[in-house]
C-alpha cells in the first residue's frame, strides 16, 4: 500500500464519461497532474476491484477527493467519509437535486449532512458556496469553479516519424512493450517519436519510457493519430479496438500483434504487418517492414475498414445473425 501513501491526492468518481458533466473538470486535473508526473490515482468505487481501490485510498492516501453527491451517497464511500473528517468533497449539486436526494434518501441524507458540515467542501461557485453554508452549516469552504479542459490541439515535429498508440495505460494494452519498443528505436532510428494517447487505469507499477509523449487522455485522440505515419497497436490481448478500426479508416498503416482481433482485418493489406511473437524485438521488426514498404496506399487501407467495418457492414452483420 505504499503507493497509496506516496500519491499527491486519490479523486473518488462515479458516473465516469457519462451523459452528465459533473465528472470532467475533476478528471481534466487528474490528467494534467498525470502528464506533470504527479502521482495521483482516480478511482470509480463501484465494482470489486474499485472497491478495493477504494478502502486502500481512504485508509493510506493522505489526500482524498470525492466528486459529486452520486459519489458520496454510495454507502462504500459514505462511511469512510464519515470515518475520515478530512476527506474533501467536490460538491455541484443544486438545491433541487438535493431536495429530491432528501426526500429519497432522508436517512442517508442526515450522514452527508454531517460529513458536509465537518469535511472541506469544493464548491462550484459563491453561490453554490452560501447554499452549503446555510443549508449543511459547512464551514470549511473552497471556491473552485468548474473547468473545460485545456485544448487538446498537438502540433507534431513534420520532419520526424511518428508512431502512435490509442489506449489505457496498463500491461493488457501493452504500455510496456509499447516502452520497450521506443527504448530500442531510440537507438536505431533516433528520428522516431512515440506517442501514447490515453489515461493511466491502474496503480500497479508499470514502466512508462521517456522516449515515449505520455498524451493523457483525449476526447478526439485521432487529431494526435492523424499526424503519425504508423498505428501500433501494442496489445497482447484485444479482440478488436475501435482506435486500430479509426486509424485504418483514416488510412494509416497499423502494426499488430497475431493475437488480437485487429490481426485479421490488416492482414495481407499492403503498407499493415502483423507480428507472430510478442516482444519488443519483433515488434520493432514489424514497424521497420511496415516503414520499409514505402508510403502505404491510403485509399487500400481505408478501403479494408469500410468493406468490414463500416456501419452498413455491421449492420448486415448484425441484420444476419437476427435471420
């Protein structure tokens, strides 16, 4: 649990990349301080494994963060912050959600009203701020308005080979070898750059190669993926992700390892190379035939992608299988 002790702050969120906003500015600083280098863990409470994340942060993180009101009323996360008076939450609710989560819910509400009273409170606004004030009897109060991200624009060094990545970092994507890949190209082809676009998803220690721009997350990583020459897909195991379908959509050449579901659909195509054993050597390997071949035919990718994967195809796929 050491690694829990070491974070800068562990960020409790619910309701991850749904409809509602109230998660985004709270995950837009959790990705800035990731791409600084800080340590810091973001944590969806539901599930087991989240579940253990969980305790695990509110037991050794000296700095805890819970988002929203969806978060807090979660029994899990509910009584750990009644343990634990200096647990801070980042509150966006208005009168009118928390008239209905009282109405609902008034045991539970009588809890949130005195974790509110007690814990810091991160308010959206001095509006937001005097409401908590007269309404919990909250005292220790922060205005910390709401974000929407800093823009994403990349502008890529043209005179360079760019490789890139579209994924979360863990060992099942392959960030690892992703790694190890850029540490050997650094020595062979020092005008190579790496580029992974995605957040970290686990807290089990994984090595992340200097060689290698660490993006973050992106709403529209194709923008980073559009200026690279390569797509590779450093997964050992992926059925068949939806980053590898858009950049053959957009006519990049993709490099794969033979396990994953991508496989199929680059192979044979002229420009895409599929790798039989999975290390940093012949991934390396592949990526030299794929560049070695010359600039790839665009149109003959994206062509392989529409024939499989377009919408009209999947839905005479899925039309076929209701038959």
């Amino acid at each position: 649990m050491q690694r829990y002790r070491q974070l800068k702050v562990a960020i409790v969120a619910s309701g991850l990349f749904t409809e509602g906003g109230d998660w985004r500015s709270i995950y837009f600083y959790a990705r800035s301080q990731e791409t600084q280098g800080a340590k810091v863990a973001l944590i969806n409470p539901s599930g087991k494994r989240g579940l253990r994340q969980w305790l695990a942060a509110a037991w050794f993180s000296p700095r805890v963060i819970v988002n929203g009101l969806g978060t807090l009323a979660s029994w899990r996360v509910l009584i750990a912050c009644w343990l634990r008076k200096d647990i801070r939450v980042y509150l966006h609710e208005t009168s009118f959600i928390l008239d209905g989560f009282q109405a609902a819910s008034p045991f539970r509400y009588g809890i949130v009203r005195s974790i509110l009273r007690r814990n810091p409170v991160l308010c959206v606004s001095r509006k937001a701020e005097a409401h908590y004030r007269e309404r919990f009897g909250s005292v220790h109060t922060h205005v910390v308005h709401e974000c929407p991200g800093a823009g994403e624009s990349v502008g890529l060094d043209p005179s360079k080979t760019h490789i890139a990545m579209v994924g979360s970092i863990n060992k099942r994507k392959g960030a690892e070898l992703f790694s190890a890949v850029a540490d050997l190209a650094g020595v062979r082809h020092p005008g190579w750059q790496f580029h992974w676009i995605g957040g970290l998803a686990t807290m089990d220690p994984i090595y992340r190669s200097e060689r290698v721009t660490w993006h973050g997350w992106h709403w529209t990583p194709m923008d980073v993926v559009d200026q690279c020459r390569i797509f590779f897909l450093s997964s050992i195991d992926d059925p068949c992700p939806l980053s590898a379908i858009e950049a053959m959509q957009a006519g990049k050449q993709c490099v794969a390892y033979k396990d994953t579901g991508i496989a199929e659909l680059i192979e044979g195509v002229p420009g895409c190379v599929v790798f039989d054993e999975y290390s940093p050597e012949a991934a390396l390997a592949a990526i030299e035939r794929a560049l070695a071949a010359g600039p790839a035919d665009a149109k003959a990718i994206a062509t392989r992608a529409q024939e499989r994967t377009s919408l009209q195809a999947f839905t005479r796929s899925i039309d076929d299988a209701l038959q």
